[in-house]
C-alpha cells in the first residue's frame, strides 16, 4: 500500500487519501453489513493504527482516518484477518435494508450483482473514473433518493419495471424512461461505457440523449419510445418507455430543496417515522425489526461503537449494515430489543430521533484534529445544535468547515460557516461551497453569536407553517448576511 489516492478519488482502502489528519481509508462492504465481532474488531484496528475516530460517510461507507503509510497496511491486514470483503471497482450500489425490508417494491439484490459481474467482464472499472457509480434502489423505508450516481434504476410500484436515469440524485437525475429486468443491465452497461469512451474524467452528466439513443440502436436495444408510457405498464414490445412530460422532478436551487420534517416518531410505534430517515425502527420481511442509529455528523469514537455492537450481540443482532446518512443499522431483533438497543445507543452518544438537530449539519473534523483546521469545528456544530435547534428544521443543510476544503460537504449548502483564522474566525456563505469568495468578506470572530443572530431573524419573521429555509430564501441573502455580521 504504497500509492495515495488523490484528493477527489476515492480512499479505498488499497489507496488511503492523504488528508490533513493523516491518511483516510474507506471501506465499502461486499455483503452490506458486517457482524458485530467484524465491527468491534475494526473498531479495535482504528484504536490501534489510526486516530481512534471511525465514521460512517453518507453513502453508507465506513471511514478510518489518521493513518500514517505503516498503520495503514497494518489495517488492510486486519481487514483481511477479520474476513471483511470489501468492494472494489465500479461501486453498485443498493439501499441498506436491501432484502430484507417489508416495504421494498423489489429486491434489487439480483440485479445489483448482474451488474457488478458484467462491469467485471467488460473491464470498465479500470476505464471510467473513480467517482463513477451505479445505484439500484428497490425503493424501500430507506431509499437511495439522496446518493447521486451515474446511473440510477429505481423500482416502479406501478409497473414490473425499473425507472432509469442518469447523472445525479433521485430529483436532480435525467430520466430515460422504463426498462424491464431484462434488459436492464445491457443498459447500463452501455451507459458506462458511453462514459468511458469521453474519457476517464467524464460523468453521465456529460453525456446527451442523442448519444445514448445512438449507442443503444447500436446495440440492439430497443430505442426509448418519444410516446410515453401507460400506468399499467411499459410499451409493447420495447424495453424502454419514456417518462411523461413534466412527470420528474429536477434540480432546484438549495433553499428550495424543503423536506420538512415530521415530528420525531413515537416509541415503539413502526408507522410514526419519517419516510426516508434511516434513524427510525422498520418492520422486516422475516417478522423481526432494524433499529437504524445516527453518528453525530458521521463520526464517533471507536470505543463507543464497539459498546454498543456488544450490546447489540447480547440482544440477538447477528449483523450491523452502514447506511447512507451516516447511520448504522441493526437488522434482526424484536421491537423489545431495538428499544433496549436505542436507550443504550442515546446513552453512549448516537443519534436516536429522526428530528435531532445535529443531522442538519456537515462538519468535519477541524481543529485541532486536522492539521487544515482553522476552527473547532465539531464543538461550533454541537453549541449550534444545543443553543439554535429550531433554526436547524431539516429544510436545509448547515455546513460547518474547518477550511476552505469543505471536504464534509463538497456540494452547495443552505448555509456554509467556513474557518479563516485560527483565532476562531469564520465567514458565512449562502447556497455555496466552502470555496466561495463570499465567505472571505463576512468574517466575524465569534460564529456562534453570529449563527444565533440568523436564528433569532427566522424566529421573528417565519410565516405560520414556512420552514426556516423559506424563510431565509424570503428574507435575501442581504438580510441573512448582515445579521450573521452585524445582527
């Protein structure tokens, strides 16, 4: 293990990527999940060779950090030992209750692997780029809407069929139409290699629709029909239908991305949950319950994963799975024991209520943990979430970034705390990265009265029945900017 991976790659765990808190490895399971002992003893590999830090990402990978070159082969042998499969290549990926949800339109299982065999066969994992990705979404409790892919087959609860796009997320993704099983992997197989022909940093975002229907032609794969599609079912005799118009949504700007919350589901009770939360408990084809946990902006300590795996083994969970959104999951118990289980995880410091404030904000390690740091950022985000809850209603997203990195939250957010100076200082940007020159001219030395001085602006100015994000998007990016300031 001897060659990085460059900033932007992906840190697998043959290729850690140098970050300023050492080296960061990603491992990304074969099977989904791990077995508690699996996890207790990564968890004690992390003590041992990094910086005793484990995090969930919010794709669902698990994430080792502060390696040095020696620690980091020292933990792809534990990994070996410890008998993990860890994927490799082109990631395909499929919803953490993949299966095994009672909910799930279809099993994407099959499907996912038919894919993976023939990215194999076909070689593409060495002639796309390493962000290059496949999502099958069997449209379950916890769906994939939030992880962009290249490609994405979502299963239809109208039809036998899957919805196929490109480039992006559940709402941001261009659709294609609808394809049968059968010919579903041929698809996207074309896909990626129409991908791979534009050369190895290209994206599906790159790609046009006349190129694909050429290519597909090409092939032998029934063109997608320009007629549209019946609800009861695909085109006859085409493997494609189109979607009709104005049927998918597209991307909107940040603040207009409003998914309010519902209220934090009531204990014991399956249906009073957010559709979507992985931070909630969900019926399971077998009879049984997942309890499905969060980790405070996708980070804990080791030694308090490896309590609660323990505590899990004793209540009969024989498997733990990562999930998008920076959650564990807990599959295989009673309802009895999922609420033993989340009592015990809400002791040791995890997320237990789908309304918890912490999981409207991104925030990476900062200082003094990262060498990048300018600001403490973890302990900004914590007096934020304790002081300003309401401000933080799940409508938007709140990045808190130690530098102008932004590796927390590559993407725009609704608000963005940058670092500037190590004396605390920090600049504000609206709907932007880390990167925005905005924040250079908004510095204040003191974030958390600036943050508390936007909230006490949404409290006195939200409509009845507005999320603080459409509030703000009201108010201007002026009004929001001079309270942070000035108040």
């Amino acid at each position: 293990m001897n060659a990085f991976a460059r900033r932007g790659a992906c840190p697998a765990l043959s290729t850690p990527m140098q970050t300023g808190d050492g080296l960061l490895a990603r491992l990304n399971t074969v099977a989904g999940g791990l077995s508690p002992k699996a996890l207790i003893g990564l968890c004690e590999s992390a003590l041992r060779h990094g910086n005793s830090i484990v995090e969930v990402t919010a794709r669902g990978s698990i994430q080792i950090r502060g390696l040095t070159p020696q620690s980091a082969q020292a933990l792809a042998r534990d990994v070996d030992a410890l008998e993990i499969d860890v994927r490799i290549g082109v990631p395909v990926e499929t919803g953490p209750l993949a299966g095994i949800d009672a909910e799930e339109i279809a099993d994407p299982r099959p499907l996912a692997n038919e894919i993976r065999a023939a990215i194999e066969k076909a070689g593409l994992s060495a002639r796309v780029g390493p962000k290059v990705s496949v999502v099958v979404d069997g449209s379950g409790r916890v769906p994939m809407d939030r992880i962009s892919a290249d490609v994405r087959l979502t299963a239809c609860s109208d039809m036998p069929a899957w919805q196929l796009a490109i480039g992006g997320t559940a709402a941001s993704a261009r659709p294609l139409g609808f394809i049968d099983e059968a010919h579903a992997c041929a698809a996207t197989i074309l896909i990626l290699e129409a991908i791979a022909t534009l050369g190895h940093e290209a994206r599906a975002r790159d790609l046009d629709a006349q190129h694909i229907a050429e290519r597909m032609f090409l092939s032998g794969l029934p063109a997608i029909s320009p007629t549209g599609r019946e609800k009861s079912g695909l085109n006859a005799g085409s493997a494609f239908a189109a979607p009709e118009t104005g049927e998918s949504a597209f991307q909107t700007p940040v603040f207009s991305l409003v998914e309010e919350m519902a209220g934090g589901p009531e204990r014991g009770n399956l249906q009073a949950r957010p559709k979507g939360t992985p931070i909630a408990t969900f019926p399971l084809v077998d009879g049984r319950c997942a309890l499905g946990i969060g980790l405070p902006f996708g980070s804990m300590p080791a030694e308090n994963i490896i309590a609660l795996a323990q505590g899990a083994i004793a209540l009969g969970a024989a498997e733990i799975r990562p999930a998008p959104s920076r959650a564990l999951l807990f599959p295989g118990m009673n309802l009895d024991a999922c609420e033993t289980l989340r009592d015990a995880a809400t002791s040791l410091g995890f997320i237990t209520e789908a309304h918890d404030p912490r999981l409207s904000i991104a925030s990476c390690p900062g200082a003094p943990a990262c060498a990048s740091g300018r600001i403490a950022t973890r302990a900004l985000a914590e007096r934020i979430a304790a002081h300003d809850a309401d401000l933080l209603d799940g409508s938007f997203t709140l990045h808190v970034s130690g530098c102008a990195k932004g590796c927390a939250h590559p993407a725009p957010a609704g608000l963005t705390l940058i670092g500037h100076d190590h004396d605390g200082g920090a600049g504000i940007a609206l709907d932007a990265t880390a990167r925005s020159p905005e924040a250079a001219v908004t510095v204040i030395s003191d974030a958390q009265a600036g943050m508390e001085r936007i909230a006490a602006l949404a409290r006195r100015n939200r409509r009845s029945g507005e999320t603080v994000a459409a509030c703000l998007a009201r108010l201007g990016a002026g009004a929001v900017t001079n309270a942070f300031v000035q108040g």
